[in-house]
C-alpha cells in the first residue's frame, strides 16, 4: 500500500472584502475570529496582538492583563503577506526554543479589487514537542527536523 | 490527552526524536539501534514502546527478527489537528469579514 503524509497544512479561504480589508481583519482583530479555546493564559483570552512590524511580537492578552507570547513576526508585508513564527507545543505552552517552533506564512491574494484569496500554510508543525529536561547537544538542534521529516515523508511516499 | 498531544510528549526526549529519526530512513532492529547509539539495548527497547504507544513507531516480525518502522498514524495525528484547527479559524474569519463591512 503506498501512502502519501503531508507534513504541512494548507489552508484557503476567498472572501468578498478588499486586500487591504483582509488584512487588516486577519492581523489587527484577531480576537474575532480565533477559536477562543486555544489559549495559553489562565484567564480567557482579551485580545491577540500581531506587532505590525518584522521582528514584532505576536502575544495573547488575558483578561486579567497578562501577556503570553504565542511566537514572533518573521515578515510583516501589509497587504499581501505575514509570516509567524509559533513557539506553542501540544499543550499550548510557550516554548522559546526556536527549534521547536512552527511557521505560519499567510498570503493575501486579491482576486478582484473587492474579492480576496487569503492562503495559509502551516510548515514544521511537527517541530512542537514538549522542552526536554535536558537538551544534549547534536541531537535537538536547528535542523533536527528538517532532516527528520525529508525522510520520514520519503517513507511514505 | 489526545493523539497529537501524545506524539508531541513522545518526541520531547531527545533520545526518541534520535531513535524516530534513524527509523525514518529505513526500518532497524532493537541491537541495530543500540549497537548505533550510545544507549543501552534495555533503554532502546522502552523508548520504543513509548513510542509505539504514541503510534510514531510500529513493529513486524521478520524472520527471528523483530523489526520496527515509522507509524504515519502519530504525525498525521498532529496534522490533522493543526488542519481543523486552522479550517475553523479561517471558515470564522471569512464570516467576520464579510459581515462587519
């Protein structure tokens, strides 16, 4: 039996709103449209803030104020791209180990001038694993992963 | 916890993810992983069996040989709720945008 996995996610989605709009709905209200569930913090989630600048912060606010970081902004191109780095793993806690973080690249395609193609691609989200007690050298390294998962694709393909 | 949450804790061990990584080129037996990392044959064979139990790894007698292949079942686990994930995400952020124009 032959088998193909996908190790990336992809995602689209066509709305009847500007570029500029699309973007400005996806990075600056965030809040609305985020299954509410998935948070970090104690309390219930009171905003998600996308820093409108390369290198930015991409953080949970709670209700009671606290701030959580989900990861950073690796590219903030307004209207047509972001990309962020996610540094949750599986029990969405923040995991500052670049290594084990996972990419988000979402483009912002217009259609028509008032119809917009949003695509979302979710890469290396295999890379979330729980921080180990003790990181030996050679083995949880930048790359790891990569290397990992070219080969265990293969496997299947 | 859920599949995906539990292939995620399986890979946190860095002697897994090494043990994971050496099956995704080809499938091996327990000695020809220990004989390749400095880990002993006992601790070999319990990393397997977590991994197995997240579904990362699968076994098959070949022969006297017992040997052991990567499990797609355990990555597609995460896969799969990364995607409906972000498919209710986007199926909200379509209805936001075109409502409140």
């Amino acid at each position: 039996m032959t088998e193909t996995l996908s190790t990336e996610v992809h995602r689209s989605v066509t709305v009847n709103a500007t570029q500029e709009r699309a973007f400005d709905v996806f990075t600056g209200k965030w809040l609305s449209w985020w299954p509410l569930e998935h948070h970090i913090g104690a309390t219930e989630l009171a905003d998600v803030v996308v820093e409108p600048v390369t290198g930015g912060r991409w953080y949970e606010v709670g209700t009671d104020g606290t701030e959580c970081d989900w990861g950073a902004v690796l590219a903030w191109e307004p209207h047509g791209r972001i990309v962020l780095s996610w540094h949750l793993n599986g029990d969405w806690e923040y995991d500052p180990d670049p290594a084990h973080a996972s990419e988000v690249e979402v483009r912002f395609v217009a259609e028509t001038p008032d119809r917009t193609r949003v695509e979302l691609v979710h890469r290396n989200f295999e890379r979330h694993a729980h921080k180990p007690d003790q990181v030996r050298g050679g083995v949880g390294g930048e790359g790891g992963w990569g290397t990992i998962l070219t080969g265990y694709a293969a496997a299947f393909v | 916890m859920e599949p995906y949450q539990t292939a995620l804790a399986a890979l946190g061990d860095p002697t897994r993810r090494l043990i994971f990584e050496r099956l995704a080129s080809g499938p091996l037996a327990v000695g020809q992983l220990a004989d390749e990392l400095p880990v002993s044959r006992p601790a070999v064979s319990q990393h397997l069996k977590v991994l197995k139990e997240a579904r990362l790894v699968r076994d098959r007698a070949v022969g006297t040989r017992r040997l052991y292949s990567v499990d797609p079942v355990g990555v597609r686990a995460v896969r799969d709720y990364m995607d409906e994930l972000w498919g209710r995400a986007l199926a909200n952020f379509a209805r936001v945008v075109e409502e409140e124009q």
